[in-house]
C-alpha cells in the first residue's frame, strides 16, 4: 500500500496470487447475459489440480442448476492491463443452458480444497434474459451493471483509483467486462458493514469508514459496499418474491443493446446504487415511458455517461476528466462524452429520465458527510397515492430507524411555498415532477481537524463538479451545489409515469422490516403492473 494522503487511492485490489503452493481458482463468463438455449464459456485460472464449478439461480431458495466436480486445474497468468483489457485465459467448461431455462441471477461458485483443509471459494454471475416463451412477470429488473463495472477493481483498476498510467496510481477510463467481478459484489457474509454511520458518532469523534476497515481486514474488495448484487439488488429480489412479486431480469447491457426487451412489461425497475448510464439506455427508458411504462426507481446517484465498445465488452468512462482526455471531444459524437449528465458540454440532467439528479444530491449518514444527520424521508405530500394506507402526516419521517437515507441520494433545487417543496425550474427538466419527500444531503466532506483525523472523499468531487458544470471552479459554484437533498419524487411523462426514491438505502427499509417503506414499495409495484385504465 502506498502512504497516500487519499486513503481510497491506495492500490489495494483483488488479483490472482499465482502461487503454485496456494490453490486458487477464478472463473469469468464470456459474457454478462444470455438467452435460454445460449452456450456459456467459463473462463479460469486455477493453481488447484481440481476444482469445482456450481452455479444456482440465486433468491429466495437458491436452486441448483448446474455442476461439474473435480475439473482439471490449469494456472493461465493475468495480464497487468487485465482491468483493461480482459484477462484472455483459457476455456475452462462449456455449457448449453436449457431453453426453458427462467430469467433471474444466476451465481457461478468455483471452489477448490487447500492443503490445510479450507476451501477457496470465487463467486461470479451471469444473467438470463427472459424471452417470449420464458416470461413470467409483469416487472422487468434491471440490474445496473454499469455501476457494477465502474467499482470492479479486479486486476489493479475501475473508474475510481488504480495502477493505470506512468506513476501506476491512476484510475482506469477504460474498464474490461471480461474478468472477474471483486470479492464482496456478488456474495456477502451477513454482518457486512453497509456505507452508513452505525453507530453515530459522538461529539468529537474521529471519522469511521467502517465497510473499508471491514474490507481490509476479511480480504474483500475495498468497494464492495459501494456496488453491487449481494449489497443491493438482492435484498429487493428476496423481499419481492417473499411478497409474491415474480421478476424478470436483464442487465444495463441488455437496456442498451435490446431495448424492446422493455416492451413486454407495464413496469420496469432499478435497485440500489444506480450511478452509471449510457445515452442510448436513456432514450430506451424515456421513450418506454412515453408510450405508456412505469418506472419505479428504488435507487439513487444518477451522475455519470458511459459508453459501451466491443459489443459490451468493454466500459468507458473519464468522469471529470473527459473534457481533457475522452477522444470524442470536438467530434460530432461530443454529445456522448463521459462526464456528469450536467456537463455544460452534455447538457441532459437526469431529471428527464428518472425526476432527479445526482449532481443535486449526493452524501448522506456517514463519514464526514452528516453522519449524525437524518436516516429517514421527510413525509411533504402524505395525500399522494404512494403513501396510501400508511397512515403518515406531513412532517413525519418514516424509515430513520432502519438507516434508508444513507450513502448516496438524489436531489432537485428546491424551494418551499406555503410549507411545501417545489422544484426550481431547469432546462430539460420535466414540469410535471412533485416532491413527495426529502432530507437533507452534501457534495463536500465536512472536515473538522482533529489529531489523526483522516477523511475520504474530502473536496474532489465538489471541486470536479462545479468545473465540469461550470466550466471553472468559483466560490459561487462551490457554494450553489456544496448543499443538497434526496428526494422521493413522482413524475408523469406522455402515457407513463415515474417514481424515484432516490437514496441508495431504500432496501433496507425492505430488509429490516420497516412497514412504512414496505407499503409504499407494494403501492408503487401493484399500481405499476395494474391493468392501465382506459
């Protein structure tokens, strides 16, 4: 590790040992969906003799779908540029998946015994798309692998620190689908810390950053609580079908390159940390709407533009610095530049796709971040139709106890009338929205000195922002967007509608049995997927 002053750009990450006398296996899909009746190649490297490669359709009741034991192990070094460019190793197995075979999430577990009697265990994925004759709900999941990809640090990089360029203490823009996926995003032992301040500090104590002293200390990926199916997405799938909700997936891959996938489905919706989108993922969910779809967003930290290259192989993404170095810039295809969505060079805030925008949101309930701050939505707009049944009242704040306004939210500028919230108008931002409920947010880490006091984001994404917004970095930027909120929003637009609870915790109010979150997340599904009316 490297002695930086920015704890999260040490180069801790997760890659093969390649020691012959540690059996180890890895295995990665040659891609990330497929339809039933598609061959699956797996990919390994193995310094084990034997290994084993299982894999089940997670959920509810794990199933067992498919097994192979005592495959031959064979060691295939990983590249140095494999975060870029894949990990190219040999073909490990084959298999055909059945063509009835359900849509869902489907965990590859390779393993291998080690000479002291412990087993090494490696977790992957791969999703099954649903098809004509293979759906059997009325909502589509998407699972938001573009965020996914952005923290997968497997072999030295992602898109937020790294061993890329000349000094190998970079991030890469560049990030490889063909590798695996780092330990903690797709399986998690219970008891992970989640990106909240829990316990509260004190007055006067230190910054605690537990998910990453956790992290470093079990050996899992530095951001596994940031991203990811075992942190976000599966708390809802195992909340929804224990409610009786039936799921169809795909992935943001699928969005972008299948968008009629859409088509067969009266609501559509995203889970969790939802950060990561490509333009052409956009118009697939902004014209699904306009055609009459709903979209129920149980996610937060609408921010960045990707593209997709190599048929989805590949992820780009230069974040702050794509007006200096993303190679698109001064061509015609400059609209898709990978900044912020509120790029003064972009110019398509999230507001018009999903009611809010990351850039008007951001931190909440840890670090240095309002970690004593609230836990809970504000209720402004009892009456709405989201909160029937609920019984709550203006004022009231539902979903504190179980810590749903944590870690990452989306936001609007806001005024208030008369008691009650309205969004500031904006370019590009649909008239239609109401703010159903809020609390307060911040872009900049709040630093209190203090004798071994350390922070982690600290300024850089506060400074970053107003440059790429406003092309220069002002007291005045600084302060418009230092200060912001999560917002449960409600929108309409042509025939469909939209309704974002935008804070990465939502599903925690699922998970740890808070009524109040629960019943609005039933009133939005059942008045999504009901017959429309004529």
């Amino acid at each position: 590790m490297h002695a930086d002053e920015h704890w999260a750009s040490q180069p801790w990450y997760e890659a093969p040992r390649g020691d012959p006398a540690v059996a180890e296996v890895y295995t990665y899909t040659d891609a990330m969906s497929y339809d039933p009746g598609d061959e699956v190649v797996f990919r390994s490297s193995a310094t084990a003799k034997a290994w084993r490669l299982q894999i089940y359709r997670d959920g509810l009741e794990p199933e067992m779908v498919h097994e192979v034991d005592a495959l031959d192990g064979v060691f295939a070094a990983t590249p140095s540029d494999a975060y870029r460019n894949g990990c190219n190793w040999p073909v490990a197995h084959r298999w055909t998946l059945p063509p009835d075979l359900r849509s869902g999430f489907y965990r590859v577990v390779s393993s291998c015994e080690r000479a002291n009697g412990a087993r090494f265990i490696q977790h992957h994925f791969f999703v099954v798309r649903p098809t004509e004759k293979t759906r059997r709900a009325k909502i589509l999941m998407i699972l938001p692998t573009g965020t996914w990809t952005a923290y997968n640090d497997f072999g030295g990089a992602n898109h937020y620190f790294g061993v890329e360029g000349p000094d190998r203490d970079e991030p890469s823009p560049v990030l490889s689908l063909q590798r695996p996926w780092t330990r903690g995003m797709v399986w998690l032992p219970p008891g992970a810390p989640r990106i909240c301040a829990n316990p509260a500090p004190e007055m006067g104590d230190a910054p605690r950053y537990q998910m990453k002293e956790w992290a470093f200390s079990n050996g899992f990926g530095q951001y596994y609580a940031a991203a990811g199916w075992a942190q976000f997405d599966r708390h809802f799938v195992l909340w929804a079908q224990k409610e009786g909700y039936a799921l169809d997936m795909i992935t943001q891959t699928d969005l972008h390159y299948r968008p009629e996938l859409l088509e067969a489905y009266p609501c559509v919706t995203i889970i969790g940390h939802d950060e990561y989108w490509t333009w052409e993922m956009r118009e697939a969910i902004e014209r699904y709407v306009e055609g009459g779809g709903r979209l129920a967003r149980f996610g937060a930290n609408f921010l960045w533009q990707i593209r997709l290259e190599d048929d989805g192989k590949r992820q780009v993404c230069y974040k702050f610095k794509a007006i200096h170095k993303d190679p698109i810039v001064g061509t015609d295809r400059a609209r898709l530049m990978t900044s912020a969505w509120e790029d003064r060079n972009v110019r398509w805030p999230g507001a018009s796709t999903v009611g809010v925008n990351g850039a008007h949101g951001l931190y909440a309930s840890w670090g240095g971040f309002a970690p004593n701050g609230q836990r809970g939505f504000t209720v402004y707009r009892p009456e709405h139709w989201a909160f029937a049944g609920t019984g709550l009242h203006y004022a009231d704040i539902f979903g504190d106890k179980q810590h749903i306004f944590a870690y990452e939210v989306d936001g609007l500028d806001y005024t208030f009338r008369n008691g009650l919230p309205f969004p500031v108008p904006a370019e590009g931002q649909p008239e239609t929205i109401q703010i159903l409920a809020m609390a307060p947010a911040v872009l900049a880490e709040d630093e209190p000195q203090g004798e071994g006091f350390r922070y982690y984001i600290r300024n850089s994404d506060h400074e970053g922002l107003v440059e790429c917004i406003n092309g220069e970095v002002t007291p005045e930027g600084l302060a418009r967007y230092k200060y912001g909120s999560g917002m449960m929003v409600h929108m309409t637009r042509g025939k469909g509608e939209v309704l974002t609870a935008a804070t990465c915790e939502w599903v925690m109010g699922l998970k740890r049995g808070d009524p109040y979150t629960q019943r609005i997340t039933r009133n939005v599904l059942d008045r999504f997927t009901a017959p429309r009316s004529a």
